[in-house]
C-alpha cells in the first residue's frame, strides 16, 4: 500500500505540477484513501493518460476515487478508454465531455457495478441485429438509443442493472426494440408526419412513444417469446389502471400503431408512466432524412440500371416491383422485363419495403439527368490525388486501427489509408534487369516450372485408376516362382494443386533510395518472372506514409491483373516516398488477402530497417508493437506473414515481429534480387 | 472367381419404400417431362434444401434404380467410368456408377458436379446431349443409354468461389431447376412430419432458420437448411431442450467464428 508521500510524488511527475503548479494533493488524499488495487489501477491510467493529455490525465486523476467505488474495473477501463478515442476523433474538449459525463454510465447507485461495454458486444449485436432485421446495419454509440431504420444508436456502456448479464439483456432488449420500431410500422406513422400538425408535438411524440412501446412489447412477446422472458425480469415499470387498459387493447395481435395514434388524445389527458429501461427514442428528423436518402439513392441506381440496358431512349422507362409476400422474394421489373437488381438495389428495395410495406410507385421513377448527389453513397471513392491537394481530408479512404502499447488498446480509426497507383515508367529496367540476370533467369524458370502442378505417377499402389504393368510382371513372376503375389498392382494420378494466393509489400519509405530501391525493382522482376512460371497468384504493393493521416499504399500489382507491360512498367516506375509506418499496410494486405480463395495465403513484406515515422512515437517500441500486433492479426486469420529485411540490425527484432523461422534477414542489398525466388520456393515447398 | 466376359458391373436396386418428400412447386412434373423426353435436369439450391430427397422420390415415382454419386474434388473420370482389377493373375473391367447406371437404365444422380475434376465433363457431355453415349476408352466400348436411363446432377450457386461455377458448355445441356427454402409453413410441416415435435416448436424452428439466413453473407456463408431444422427437431423430440438442440444441431454446424455463433445463440434463447 502507498502512503500520501508516494502518491503525491507520483502524481506531481505524471501531472507536471512542476509546470502548472497546481496543487494535487487533494487527489492523492482521496487516492490514499483507496484500497492499494484501485491505487495502482488509477496511477497507472493517470500515467497512461498523462501521455495523451495533462488535462485528460488531471480531471480522470480528480474524478476516479469516487468513481472506482461504483464501477469495476472493466467499465472505468471503457469509460476511459471511450474518452481517448473521442480525444483522438475530436480534440480535448470532447474528451473532458466524456470524462464528464460519467453519471451517464451508471444511472443508477450500485457498487462496483458489472456494465456491458458496447465496443466487446458489438460483434455479437451487429449480427443479431441483422438476423432480426434481413440486412446489414451500422452501430454508433450515443447517449439514448435510438435508429434511423439503418444505423442503431445504442450506449456506449450499459450498466443500468446489477450484473453483466442483465444488462446484456437489456442491451439486446434495445436492439429488438429498435428493430421492431421498423418491423411493426413505429417509424411510419412518424415519417408520414401523423404527429406533426398536434399543438404540442414534443409531448404528443413522447405520449406516442410511450403507447407504441406498450404495443412492441407485445410484438416481441409474440415473435420473441424467449428474449421477452428477460425483458420481464429486468421490466422496472409500473402502470397505473387506465394504461393498464391500453396495454390490453395494444397487445392485441391486430393492434398497428394507429391504435396507438387513436388512443393518443385520451391518453395525454393523464400523467405520462415511466419508460420502462428499454424504451427507446424516437427521432423524426433522422428518419425523414434517412428515408428521403433512400429515396433518392434508389432513384439514381434506378437511372443506371435503365442506361445500362439498351432501348429506345426517348420512351421513359417504367420499372415496377412484383414482391412475393409468401418467400420475401422482390422482383424488379423494366417494361415488363424481369431483371436480376444488384445487391445494392435489393437492400434498397427492402428497406423501403419495410419502411412503407410496399414500393410507393413515385420511388420507381428513375433519376433525371443532374439528379445525381454522389455524397449520397457511402462507397463513393475520391481521386486520391485530388483529396491531398487540399488539406488532409479523411473522405474516401479507408481507416485502420493502430495498436497503442502504451494503453494497451488499438486507436480507433487513426490511419487514414489510401491506395494510390505507382506511375508507369517505360525506361527499359526490365529489359535490363533481365539481361543483366539471363542465367538466374533461366534457372528460375527451370526451378520453379518443376514445382508447377507437381502432378505424379504414383505406382505399385493398393488401388488406381491404371494397371501398373511394371508391378504386375514382378508380381506375375513372383507368382510362378511360388511367392504370394503382391496386392500393390495399381498406378494412381497425383494431382498436387497449388492453390496459394501471396501478397508482396515493398518498403517504399526513403530510406531505401539508391541500392536499396534498385535491389528491390530487380527483386520483383525476378520474382514475378518465377511466378508466372508457377502460375501461383499473386500481388504487390508498395507502402509508405507520413505520419497517421497520410498513410498510402501504392498498387504496382493486383490480384487479377495480368503480368503485363503496365505492371511492368510500373515495377519501373516505384520510387522511394516517406516514412515506414507499417501497421496499416499490413492491415490492408490482411484484408485483400482475406477476400482471396486460396488454401493458403502468404504475406512476403521486404523492408530495409524497422517501422518507423516521422514526428511521432511511431519510431522505436511502439511501431515495433503496432506491426507486430498486425502480423498476429494476419496470423489469426490465417495468413502466413513472412519477413525479408536488409537491415543487419534485423535479428534484434525480427524474431519478435515474425517469430523464429519466419524472417530472413539479407546482408547486403545486392544480394536480394538472388535470393528472393529461393526464399519463396522454400517457403511454399 | 472370374466373371464371364472379363467384366464386373453392378445392379442398383430400385427403392422399396416410397420416401418422404414435399413437393413446393411444378418440379414433380417437370422432372416426369425431362425424363420422357430424354433431357437431363441439372437441380439448383442451398445444400440441405431437399435436393436429393427429391432424386430420390422421382426414382421411386417412375420405378427406375437409383445410382447416386457424391462428388469430392478427387473425383476422376476413371471413377465414374470405372477400371481394370486384377483378379487371380487376370485384368477384370469392374464398371464404375456411371457406366453401371447406362446398363441398367437407372437414374444416375451426380450430387454437388462441380466439385468432380474437370475431366469428368468429357464422359458427362456425350451423355447429356442427344448422342447419349457413352464411350470407355479403356475397353474401346461404346455404350448407349437406354430410354429409361436419366442423368441428374446438383449444384450449389451460393459458393462464391469462381472455381465451383458450372461452365456454360455443361450447364446449357440440362433442362435446370432451381430449388429454394421451401415456404415457412410448408416447411413446418415438413420438419413436423420428419422429427415429430409439435407445430409451434416446428413453427419457431423455422423462424429460427429465416433469422440464420438473414445472416449470409454478414457473418455465415449459408443459412440453415431444412436438413439442419429436422436434426434439430428430432433432437427436440427426443428430450433436448431447444436451446440445447439449436445450439448442436444448428448453431455449431453452420459457424465456427465466436462472435457469430454467440449472436446465432442469442437468436436462438430470443425465440423459444
């Protein structure tokens, strides 16, 4: 246990009282008083803090002995950790806010309390949401919940019951309330603007809200009967006589939201009850705007499907939707020709189905010319080039998590990842780098041709689709001579398929200009030239970036494009550019290599020297951490990573980056063009 | 001992008892047309979705043996076709379930054809056009099939490899039929008529399911199939609880990943 010295010396280093001269010794007082476990959970995260923000550090340091009373560890964990990342997205105030708010989080008085941390559900919600509801949605945390029909807003931390496992029955009782808003025709009466012409609509839509809840609960208790087992354990409200009256008449299975509506004038003659802890918000504004999104998306893909199919162009077009109530099933029509919607159209189609219960015809009239918003789409891609010549903009890429060793914990969307072609250079590089190694060229064609669909004769087998002659001559005469004869008389195909997909990532950060670079090109050729003698597909791109917001990858080549002049050309083309982040590309590799269908899956990077970046921690421990933590990653989702490196410093982290017997380390650069086709026949042998 | 001719080949029996199957559409009578006319039917669907029932309730409907292969990705011609033995000092042709089935006027069922090796296709197609012959190389024998003899073969477009797709100078030889998830309540009853739980519990099988299929592609490759809600079923039936049920016959057969299955399960203890 520390004493009041200890602490207060602490605190003074991580809080540079020296500089600020602020007096901390009321928080160590109130730190002392703890018992030594939450001592050294609150110094260690007010370290951990103090490295992101004095002030963050400071207020959590200030606010966490009474915290620590009511939560556990975990939550203060998540509620911490749910300031930094707003610290990361938006700034220092934001965070405050957070730190703040902390009453949110446990609305209620309990000790120690055992939340639900939305960050660790959100695999399990996200999927149980899309089993409820037929389609993907989105998940974003928020202080109430509530949906806009696409993305659920649910809490950040759920700790409103005693244990952990009550509130995640409460966190699934908001997400099956949130789906039943659409499902059962909540959200409708809001959008066609049934409550807007009422006096008071604030209290009109509170009233509403609380009469369809009334009528959901027995929407869930139908087609849900085991989840609304739970929800009645953790029901906290009480009905006075008459809303016990409209929960008879809402629960009846015939009841829609206009027996909501209907009961509504006479219900706001009384006091409003209190919610029970899974009601839900209702927002208008962000389901008029969302289906009005939907609208007009719709309309444009309409418009394209229409240009897509060749016809008269003067006659407009008349698409129309036959659904099939039976199976779900939607078909698009277009002048009374059935066409397959792409999967895009179809989402659409359904949501707008469950929004209206039917196709509104005005919703089939294909986009006119100028009608097209782009920033309607959500996977609308920018010109790279265009979005770095302002400021740096993180529209259109693609963001990755970096692993903070320091907090133990990934930073949320902190790369901001771009990928860029390398410029094609016709310079006649690979015409020289082919000439200059004829004969090493030569012996890997030879080499790895050998290795192509080893497909083998295997004789004197048990069973075979071919009479091996040789084995039955030997077992004929072995018969005459008097011995047994042999069973093994059979030959048998071998088809060895090859069925390997590998991605190369090529250092392109600065450091490798000059013989590096060179090595590098000549290293590519060579390999590509044993690829396509091997026919095993593969990819390369090269990374390199400067600081977190510009991350950039570069194709050189893709998955499915050809060995052709262009890649060839742009082999020629790549030049040395910034820093060596790692993380992020090897993330991105990760994900191409996923999309692949390939029984096995290699990740060959070749670098020159450690992760490092420019005016950030990333040098030294912490990319050595973040790259590391990407390799596991790959690993676990069944990629092989495999580390070249020409840094004769290698040894001393590579074993810790790739593992024993994953790396190679090169000596000398020139070296890398001759050993790189062998490195690979070894490694897929 | 040693068979006349040198030559050893099978006969499929045909089937005693009438199997169980439901029909959900026209398919019993476009089968019946595709077999009168000599055309081979290629059957479209999700795996478990009742393809092979229905094979096998149209072999039993028209009276004609059954031979059905399952196709693996070491499936070869020679397997098909069938090869020499050696028996007692001398080579024996032993037919293979291809051949076996020409001789005998059978139906022939090729279940999942896209997972055979491609050099199957080249005894397939003779067969499937109007020669409908087939040649042993080995034997330098031609075989022509019999009116009685029909080729049916399965495949399943959900895979989203480009490798499984069927190519179209095989698929345009077959009159196709595309199989779905039947209708809930058909499908009810075809799990209440399979396992014997009662409707209700038959009832949230099937709700069950429509929730796991709402998940392909986000999570699950395929939804659960019928197959899947009648083993279900018949766990329930015999004293499993149908959390306890769904978790082993349903949840664990369809996802290994964590996150998924916990979801699954949490659907599952939503409805019963």
């Amino acid at each position: 246990m520390s004493d009041f010295g200890t602490i207060l010396k602490e605190l003074e280093r991580f809080l540079e009282v020296e500089f600020s001269m602020r007096d901390v010794s009321g928080i160590a007082k109130d730190i002392a008083a703890l018992p030594p476990k939450d001592q050294d959970f609150i110094l260690n995260w007010t370290q951990r803090l103090s490295a992101a923000h004095v002030q963050i550090a400071t207020l959590f340091a200030t606010l966490a002995p009474e915290v620590a009373r009511r939560m556990d560890q975990r939550l203060i964990e998540a509620w911490v950790m749910q300031s930094l990342d707003a610290h990361d997205r938006n700034g220092l105030q934001a965070a405050v806010k957070v730190l703040r708010e902390v009453d949110r989080f446990i609305e209620q008085d309990h000790e120690h309390a055992a939340g639900i941390v939305l960050e660790d559900v959100r695999g399990i919600i996200l999927t149980f949401a899309c089993g409820l509801s037929g389609r993907r949605l989105f998940l974003d945390t928020s202080d109430e919940a509530w949906t806009d029909g696409e993305t659920l807003h649910l809490p950040a931390i759920i700790a409103r019951m005693e244990n952990a496992a009550d509130n995640f029955v409460l966190c699934k009782a908001l997400v099956a309330m949130l789906w039943a808003q659409g499902r059962f025709g909540t959200m409708r009466v809001l959008f066609e603007g049934m409550l807007k012409d009422h006096p008071d609509p604030m209290r009109a839509l509170a009233f509403f809200n609380r009469l369809e809840t009334l009528r959901l609960e027995a929407c869930i208790s139908r087609e849900l009967p085991g989840l609304f087992r739970d929800m009645l354990r953790i029901k906290d409200d009480v009905l006075p006589e008459t809303w016990q009256a409209y929960a008879v008449r809402l629960s009846h299975p015939d009841a829609t939201s206009m027996d909501s509506l209907s009961l509504l004038p006479d219900a706001l003659q009384s006091d409003i009850p209190d919610p029970p802890c899974y009601q839900c918000k209702l927002d208008t504004d962000a389901i008029m705007k969302r289906i009005a999104e939907e609208n007009a998306k719709l309309r444009v893909k309409l418009s394209e499907i229409a240009r897509s199919i060749p016809g008269p162009n003067e006659s407009p077009k008349k698409f129309e939707v036959a659904h099939d109530r039976a199976s779900g099933e939607m078909e698009l029509m277009l002048d009374d020709m059935p066409i397959a919607p792409p999967e895009d159209v179809r989402q659409l189609l359904s949501s707008v189905m469950l929004d209206f219960g039917e196709i509104p015809p005005e919703y089939l009239v294909a986009a006119g010319p100028g009608e097209y918003d782009p920033t309607l789409d959500r996977a609308v891609q920018k010109d790279p080039e265009q979005v770095w010549q302002g400021t740096y903009h993180e529209e259109g890429a693609t963001l990755y998590p970096e692993w903070d060793m320091g907090r133990g914990s990934y930073r949320k969307n902190w790369c901001v990842m771009r990928e860029r072609d390398v410029p094609a250079i016709h310079d006649g590089f690979i015409e020289m780098t082919l000439a200059k190694h004829s004969q090493l060229v030569r012996q890997i064609r030879r080499t790895f041709e050998g290795m192509r669909d080893e497909d083998r004769l295997l004789k004197r087998q048990p069973q075979g689709e071919h009479i091996d002659l040789d084995a039955l001559i030997e077992a004929l005469s072995d018969v005459n001579a008097g011995s047994e004869m042999s069973e093994l008389l059979y030959a048998r195909l071998y088809r060895a398929e090859r069925n390997i997909a590998v991605a190369f990532l090529v250092d392109m950060s600065g450091s490798t200009k000059g013989w590096v670079n060179d090595a590098e090109r000549e290293a590519l050729v060579l390999m590509s030239e044993a690829l396509e003698a091997l026919g095993d597909r593969y990819a390369i791109y090269g990374f390199s970036g400067m600081t977190r917001k510009k991350c950039e990858l570069f194709r050189i080549k893709r998955f499915d494009e050809p060995y052709g002049d262009e890649v060839k050309a742009r082999i020629s083309g790549i030049r040395p550019q910034d820093y060596t982040r790692m993380g992020f590309a090897i993330r991105h590799m990760n994900a191409l290599l996923k999309e692949m269908d390939a029984k096995t899956r290699i990740l060959i990077t070749i670098t020159d020297g450690r992760p490092e970046d420019y005016n950030d921690n990333y040098r030294g421990g912490y990319g050595i951490a973040d790259t590391r933590q990407a390799l596991t990653e790959a690993r676990r989702s069944g990629i092989h990573p495999f580390g070249i490196t020409i840094d004769k410093e290698g040894r001393d982290y590579l074993p810790h980056l790739y593992g024993p017997a994953h790396y190679v380390v090169i000596d000398e650069a020139r070296l890398l063009p001759l050993k790189v086709a062998e490195i690979y026949r070894r490694l897929t042998v | 001992m040693i068979p006349p001719d040198n030559l050893l080949t099978l006969s499929p029996q045909r089937m005693a008892e009438e199997p169980y199957y439901q029909a959900t559409g026209g398919e019993v009578e476009l089968f019946e047309a595709a077999y009168r006319n000599h055309l081979p039917m290629l059957l479209k669907g999700p795996t478990g979705c009742g393809k092979t029932r229905f094979v096998e309730y149209m072999a039993w409907r028209l009276k004609r043996p059954l031979v059905t292969v399952a196709c693996h990705d070491d499936l070869t011609a020679s397997d098909l076709v069938g090869r020499y033995l050696i028996i007692g000092g001398q080579t024996v042709w032993m037919d293979g379930p291809l051949v076996a089935a020409v001789r005998s006027g059978a139906i022939c069922y090729l279940d999942e054809i896209v997972e055979a090796r491609k050099d199957t296709m080249v005894v397939i197609h003779p067969l499937a056009d109007d020669r409908r012959i087939l040649t042993i190389e080995k034997r330098g024998e031609v075989v022509h099939a019999p009116d009685e003899f029909m080729l049916v073969v399965s495949y399943n477009p959900g895979y989203q490899s480009v490798l499984k797709e069927m190519k179209q100078s095989t698929r345009q030889r077959f009159v196709a039929c595309e199989f779905g998830y039947p209708d809930p309540a058909i499908e009810a009853g075809i799990v209440m008529r399979e396992s014997g739980i009662k409707p209700e519990v038959a009832a949230n099988l099937v709700k069950f399911a429509a929730m796991t299929r709402n998940l392909k592609g986000n999570g699950l490759e395929e939804g659960a199939s019928t197959r899947l809600l009648v083993h279900a079923g018949q766990l329930i039936a015999s004293g499993l609880t149908p959390a306890d049920a769904c978790r082993s016959a349903i949840a664990e057969a369809l996802t290994d990943d964590a996150d998924t299955l916990a979801a699954i399960l949490e659907l599952s203890s939503s409805l019963f």
